[in-house]
C-alpha cells in the first residue's frame, strides 16, 4: 500500500513532504483494500455518523459512511459551510488555521449522544484533528475513535490526538 502513495518535496511550502494520496485512490485494488478493511474493523462499533476532514479526508469518509449505512458530516475550513457553524482554531506543522462544522450536524439521530467516528487520510502534528474531535464535541456528539490511512509517527501528532480519543491508524511512516 505505501508504495501506492506519491511523496512530493517541499509541498506545499520547503521543508514540507506531502503524502499524495491521489495515486492510491486510482489504484482500484488498494482503495478497495482500504474501504474493506475499514468495512469490516468498523462494522461492529455502534455508528451512527462518520465525521471527515476537508479535503482529502471526504473521499474515506464519505465512501465508508455508504458501506456502512450511516451518515456523513463535513467539517470544513472556515466560511464553506452554508449554516451556523461552530468553529475551532488550531495550528499545523507549517501554520495556522481554522475549520467549521454546521451547529446542527448531528440532529437526524436517534440517538441523543451520536457516536462518531472521524477519519482523514493523515495525521502529522494532530492539530486538526484535536480541533475535529472538539467541534464533535460541542455539536453533542460522542467521537468513539478517530481514523487515519497514514500516520507520520516522528510528528507526533498520534501521540497528542490519544490522549483524548482512541485511534486507528493503517500505516505508521
């Protein structure tokens, strides 16, 4: 599966090695590996939403909440969403930023206290996702595990988001 992902050198700024997930994802053998994998750890937990990060992280999110039969919610960078939003602050490995999640966002449950699972394709220093998990939060949601394809141990992020919420992740670099 690594050998599935294209590494980019100073992107999006020097210093900076971007993991592009665009040549797994047209790979259909390992992005049906990944979704049916994910399928089948999933399938026993008690979902009731999957929450993904904007961008990258939509194409699991979405594609996993379908095999799962269960909802899907963005959470997206400031001022995409057409809503009332709540809103998080946080800082990456290369600057600052802030995303949003819709106030009502887990409103069609059943359940009073939605259980949620948040992926994204990575985590590396783990801001966004701190600040995925706290919109969860604040929205009256139950964040039961977070998800990640890659995991950039020497960032630590993974280390950080765990001490918080569970986490899953398929590959450590």
């Amino acid at each position: 599966m690594l050998d599935s992902i294209r590494t980019i050198s100073d992107y999006p700024q020097p210093g900076i090695l971007f993991y592009d997930i665009t040549t797994l994802l047209n790979n259909p053998q390992v992005f049906h590996f990944i979704i049916s994998h994910l399928k089948t750890h999933y399938e026993s937990f008690k979902i009731d939403f999957i929450a993904a990060i904007e961008s990258r992280g939509f194409i699991f999110g979405a594609t996993l909440a379908y095999a799962l039969g269960v909802g899907f919610v963005p959470i997206r960078k400031k001022g995409k969403l057409p809503y009332t939003t709540i809103s998080e602050k946080y800082s990456l490995e290369y600057g600052f930023s802030e995303i949003e999640i819709h106030i009502d966002a887990f409103k069609n449950s059943k359940n009073p206290s939605p259980n949620v699972l948040l992926i994204d394709d990575l985590i590396a220093t783990g801001g966004t996702a701190v600040a995925a998990v706290n919109l969860i939060k604040q929205a009256g949601a139950n964040c039961l595990e977070s998800c990640f394809i890659l995991n950039l141990e020497s960032l630590k992020g993974a280390e950080n988001l765990r001490k918080i919420v569970p986490i899953y992740t398929l590959l450590d670099l």
